[in-house]
C-alpha cells in the first residue's frame, strides 16, 4: 500500500514538475560526483556566447531558466577549467554524473525521482527558513545577552512582558480567541516559560511565525529552543 502511494504521489508530482511547474525554457540538472552524492556550489554555464552561469544548490540541484533548450551546458572544475560540453539537445531536465576527467549525462523529458525528491526537501527548507527566525550558539555568544528574555528581543516583531510571557506580531493567526502568547518548546516539549533557562546551554533558539504543526496551540506561534548535548 505504502509503495503505491508513493508511486502516486510521484507521478502526480512527474506531471506537475514537466507540465505546469516548469517554465518552456527552463532546464533542471543535477550534478553527482563519482560516489552518487551531490555536487554542491559548483558553476554550471550554458551557452558559448554570452554564458549563463549559475551555481548548484547544497542538493547538487541547478536551475536555468527563460534558455535555450538546444544550446550547450559547460561544465568544469571550480575554477572554470577542463570544461567538458554536453549538448541539452531539446531536454528539460539532466542528471549528470562526474566520471574521471568526463560527465555522463541522462537526459529526461520528465525529471527523475531524485531531482523531485530534492526539490520537495528544498522547497520545505525553504519554507522552513522564510517562517522562522534562529540564532545559532555563536550567534548567542556575540548577542552579549545573559539571559533569554535578552535573546527574544534581537527577533523581529518579539515581545516579552513582565511575567515573561512572549508575543510573536505576524504569526499564523491573528484572531486567535483566548492566550495570544506563544509557545515555548525545548528540546519538542512544550513548557511553562523561559525564567530557569540557562543561557549558556542553548544550541540554537528560533521564532516560529507560522508554528500550525503544533495545532491550535501553536496559533499564536513558537519559540523552539535547542539545548545543548
């Protein structure tokens, strides 16, 4: 049952991706190295006149958009050497493995599974990183705060008051009825507040603007803190 709906769920995202997602004159590549992982940050041109270079994501993914499909893509080492020219051939999606001083290259009408794989994590990163806000133990450290009541005040549109209650202006809902505070979770448990927590033991700290995987009482938003292991 699992595998069909998987397979579902795939091809409906095959023909979204190859018919509606996908602009005309836009290409769709990944890159793999010798071992099958991505190739991350690494220039990819198109064209010989005039090149349209872009780089890979951190999932080996590129995307060239409003191009001519029947130009040709090159690709080399960081430092724009040994180019190696492979011909798009009308193709809107690639996936190209790196081989010893060559590329082998597939070629699809319709993208393959890794790349729409990769491309539904990214898009939830994405989404993840445009609804949240974090502060990474370093950036704690040169924050100069002591404590976490300092901390909140660095994020955009965070609010504390007296009783260490915490307000976040542009989460999921504003006509929520009842507390408007948000929600505190440490470590995925929800708590009480802020007061006993020690500064220095905290990963990361984030500001959930949109934090509706915790239901309704998460309508209000949250603070996810990390501690330390």
């Amino acid at each position: 049952m699992y595998m069909r709906v998987k397979y579902f769920f795939l091809t409906v995202v095959f023909l979204c991706i190859s018919q509606f997602c996908v602009s005309q004159n836009e290409i769709i590549g990944m890159l793999f190295d010798v071992n099958e992982k991505p190739v991350k940050r690494h220039p990819v041109s198109l064209g010989r006149q005039s090149p349209v270079t872009v780089k890979t994501d951190k999932y080996g993914i590129f995307v060239l958009p409003d191009v001519n499909l029947n130009d040709t893509l090159f690709i080399g080492n960081k430092r724009g050497k040994n180019m190696i020219e492979i011909p798009v051939n009308g193709y809107p999606f690639l996936a190209i493995k790196s081989l010893k001083g060559n590329f082998k290259t597939d070629f699809y009408h319709v993208a393959p599974e890794q790349i729409v794989i990769r491309q539904i994590e990214q898009q939830a990163e994405n989404d993840r990183r445009r609804n949240s806000d974090i502060l990474s133990s370093s950036d704690i450290e040169k924050s100069g705060c002591r404590d976490v009541r300092c901390l909140l005040t660095r994020f955009s549109g965070v609010t504390v008051d007296r009783e260490e209650l915490v307000f976040i202006r542009g989460s999921s809902t504003s006509s929520f009825v009842g507390e408007s505070n948000a929600l505190i979770v440490i470590d995925g448990i929800v708590v009480d507040g802020i007061s006993d927590l020690d500064i220095d033991d905290i990963e990361n700290i984030s500001v959930i603007r949109d934090a509706s995987k915790y239901g309704v009482r998460g309508a209000n938003g949250a603070i996810e803190i990390i501690i330390k292991r």
